[in-house]
C-alpha cells in the first residue's frame, strides 16, 4: 500500500512540475511574440506599460484559446487589449476591456473610435 502511495504521489508531483515549467516557459515565449508583433506594427517598448500572460489548461481541453495576452498601453491606461497566440495564425488582437470605458449614450461606432490601440 506505500509503494502504491508513493507511485500516486509521484506521478501527481511530476505533472504538478511539469505543468509549471509548461507555463512559466510558455508564457515568456508569448510575452516576446507578442512584443515582436507590436514592434512589427510601430509600438516601441515604452508605449506598452504592461503585458500580462494567462494561460488555461481548461480552455485547451474546451476548444479555446489556452494562452490569453493582456497589453495595457501607456497613453490609455486602465483599457486592457486582448491578444491570442496560436501556432497557425501567431498573434491577433481579439478583444478590449477596461474601467475608463465609459459608453453612456455612444453608438457603437463612436465608442470604437476612442479606442486608439484597435486593429480594424
């Protein structure tokens, strides 16, 4: 009954690791895909304040995208842009957040002219 013991927590313990040096490898290498990207569309380095990797296993098993990208830029800070990384397509813009949204009475139009950092 140990040695079962032991096999069980070995194995969770090795997939417990493993799928942390998954992530922390992965999520630095989408980080600088997406820096690339930027740069490749103008940005220089100082016009991003913050970019933030989250990653899903539940999302890869679902059919969604695992690796969600936040950039936030400086001149617009508390909007969030959502970016995906994806072997076949690499980095596209997906969707837009924020707190200093404010819609109030804007068409749709309107609201998607404010936001300065929207590929169209």
């Amino acid at each position: 009954m140990k040695k079962f013991a032991f096999w069980i927590l070995s194995v969770v313990l090795v997939i417990v690791i493993g799928g942390t040096a998954y992530v922390a490898a992965g999520s630095n290498a989408r980080k600088n895909y997406v820096k690339d990207y930027l740069e490749s569309k103008g940005y220089s380095q100082s016009q991003f304040q913050n970019i933030e990797v989250k990653h899903s296993f539940l999302n890869a098993v679902l059919g969604y995208q695992q690796w969600i990208i936040w950039v936030e830029f400086t001149d617009e800070q508390g909007i969030v842009y959502c970016y995906h990384y994806d072997r076949a397509a690499g980095v596209y813009q997906g969707s837009f957040s924020g707190d200093n949204l404010v819609y109030g009475d804007l068409e749709k139009e309107e609201l998607l002219e404010r936001l300065k950092h929207l590929e169209r």
